[in-house]
C-alpha cells in the first residue's frame, strides 16, 4: 500500500523517534493538514513515519501508533524531524545510528528537511547542517556547540532558512517555521488564512529573538502595542522614533527597550518587517505597479523595495510576483506606468 495517497499534493514525512513530543507532532499535522487553497482544496498530505513501525513512546503518559516505516521519506518532498527527549537529549558523541543514517540516505535530493527543537541534533549528525547556519532550543546549545562546532549555531533566533535546510528552536518558533514554508509555498495569503483559522500570529520573523525573559509588560508599566497599532495604520508615511515614542508616551530610550522586550525588535527592524509584509501581500494579491506598492508600503521608491526584498528574500518585487500569480501577472503590471494606467489609455 502507498505511503502517500493523493499524489497532486506536497507530500510532508514527519520522522518521530522514542521520546517524542505529542505537541510538536501534532502542530506539524495542525498547520500542514488545516492548509488549503482559494478554492478549498487540501495543499499538503501528511505522513507521521518511524524507523520501524508499531508503538513509539513520548513524553506524554501515553504512546502513538505509527503504521508507516522510513520509506515514506524517499516519496517525501518535505521531511521534518521533531524533537526526541529521549534520544538528543542524551546524545554524547553526534552521530547517526545506523538505521537513521540509513533512512537519511533514502531521502531524494532536493527534498526540503527541517528540524524542530532537539530535532536539529539530528540533522547536524547527519552533516546537513556544516557549515551551515541553524538553531535549536536555547537551553541545549552549549551541548550543540560541543557534538557541532562546524554547524554556525544562532541560538537567540526563533528559526533559521537555509534553502532546502530549516531548522526553529522549540514548539511555538515550530509553529512559525510551519507557516513561513507555507507563505514560501502557496503566498502570504494562504498562510495568514491558516494563522487566522488556527488562532496564532500570522508571522514573526526568522531572526526575532527567541528567549525574552519579559515579552508581557507588567500590569504597572507601558506597552508600545498602541504605538505599534499607530504605526501600522501609518505605514505609508514617514515615520520617526520620536513620533512612536510619543504615541507610546515614553522617551525614545525606553521605546527601544521596551520594543525589544516585547517583540525582540528595535522600532526600526519592526517598521521594515513590517512594510515588508505589506509589499509581499500588495505583491501577491493586487497588480499594482512596483513603484505604488513600494509608497503604500512606505519604502517610497520602487529601488528602496527591491533593495530590501533582495536583502530580505533574495529576489527581485518582479520575481517574487511571479512566483505567486504567474509570468502573466508580471507582463501585464510591466506594461503599466508608475501611476497604475497602461499606456495610451486615460
């Protein structure tokens, strides 16, 4: 019998281990499984696989039933190892076991594989990852660092992208690697209806920090949410610290602070993540010429947003484009003027 069933669809091989966490399998089928298109459709078939099938232990006070075997890894286009308390957390020398070595070698090139949590242990040992930047939880990268010195460890971010390689620090950041291949997959659009079905944030960045040892303000002091809530209203215009720090009736200093406090930002990688999001949707979901978008996004120039998507994402507005409504999309806005009108007409 198959592995997989429904051969038009992105095919995801989740590889659990003994020690497994119920929570980090369950997102994974959460975000992938609840994925769909403009029409309804389901995006992605989900597949939880073992080394061996029958029962695994988690870390839960109960067990699951895995009834498929690492073969669904060669059909997969996607891998994702979660963590193992049981197994990384135990680990003392860094290297595969045969018969995971064994299924990591039955993965097609060009497969996408990523980690969450503990699980970048795995792909570390496996050598994907030299070289290579990643991350993990916090509390185990001391030892990643020992078992991995080639791997370039980033452990104060929530995930880390490296083309066909992905690795995020712990259950939550899980949550946002999920979503971040579903926006890179199918657009924003899907990936915030998702967000919103799901009940979670429709985004934070890779690079946002991980561990914030005060991310809600105490019942006393101030927040920066209506200075944010101000600002996103405002993106299309100028906007300074000063004026944020008004709108959040605190100096400057302390926006500073309390921004990275809150949403491990300083005010002005916010704003640019920000107008970012605000370029990728007006990208995805209108016409509008690059110029336009880049004013209704507040990067005033169309040069000034390819310089940060570039940065960014490493494409072009037109590229990007493309990728989501097709080459004919991008003629049609080419053939447009700054102002939104084709040639000639009125």
């Amino acid at each position: 019998m198959a592995t997989f069933l429904h051969p038009g669809r992105h095919r995801v091989a989740v590889l659990v281990r003994h020690g497994l966490m119920p929570m980090e399998l369950g997102l994974i089928h959460q975000m992938f499984g609840q994925t769909r298109s403009a029409e309804g459709d389901p995006l992605y078939e989900v597949t939880t696989c073992a080394l061996s099938t029958g029962e695994i232990r988690t870390d839960a006070d109960f067990p699951i039933y895995v009834a498929h075997g690492p073969e669904a890894l060669r059909e997969a286009d996607t891998v994702i190892i979660p963590a193992s308390h049981e197994e990384d957390e135990t680990d003392t020398e860094g290297r595969l076991g045969s018969a995971l070595a064994a299924a990591f070698a039955s993965i097609r090139p060009g497969t996408r594989i990523a980690s969450i949590c503990t699980g970048a242990f795995v792909l570390a040992a496996s050598g994907l990852l030299d070289g290579r930047r990643a991350t993990t939880h916090w509390k185990a990268s001391q030892r990643f660092r020992e078992l991995f010195p080639r791997v370039e460890l980033d452990p104060d971010v929530l995930y880390t992208d490296e083309g066909d390689v992905l690795t995020s620090a712990g259950e939550a950041s899980g949550i946002d690697l999920c979503l971040h291949m579903i926006r890179c997959d199918h657009g924003a659009a899907i990936a915030n209806d998702l967000a919103r079905s799901t009940i979670v944030p429709p985004h934070r960045d890779g690079g946002q920090a991980q561990y914030i040892r005060t991310p809600v303000p105490e019942p006393e002091s101030s927040s920066t949410g209506k200075a944010r809530a101000w600002a996103l209203e405002r993106l299309d215009q100028p906007l300074t610290l000063d004026e944020l720090a008004a709108h959040a009736a605190m100096s400057v200093r302390t926006l500073t602070r309390r921004f990275r406090e809150e949403v491990g930002l300083t005010p002005v990688q916010w704003l640019t993540q920000q107008r970012l999001e605000r370029a990728r949707q007006l990208l995805e979901e209108t016409d509008l010429p690059i110029d336009k978008i880049a004013m209704t996004a507040g990067f005033g120039t169309g040069t000034s947003l390819r310089q940060h998507l570039r940065a960014a994402l490493g494409v072009s507005p037109s590229a990007y484009r493309s990728t989501f409504r097709g080459p004919a999309a991008h003629t049609a806005n080419e053939s447009r003027t700054a102002d939104g009108h084709r040639p000639g007409n009125p």
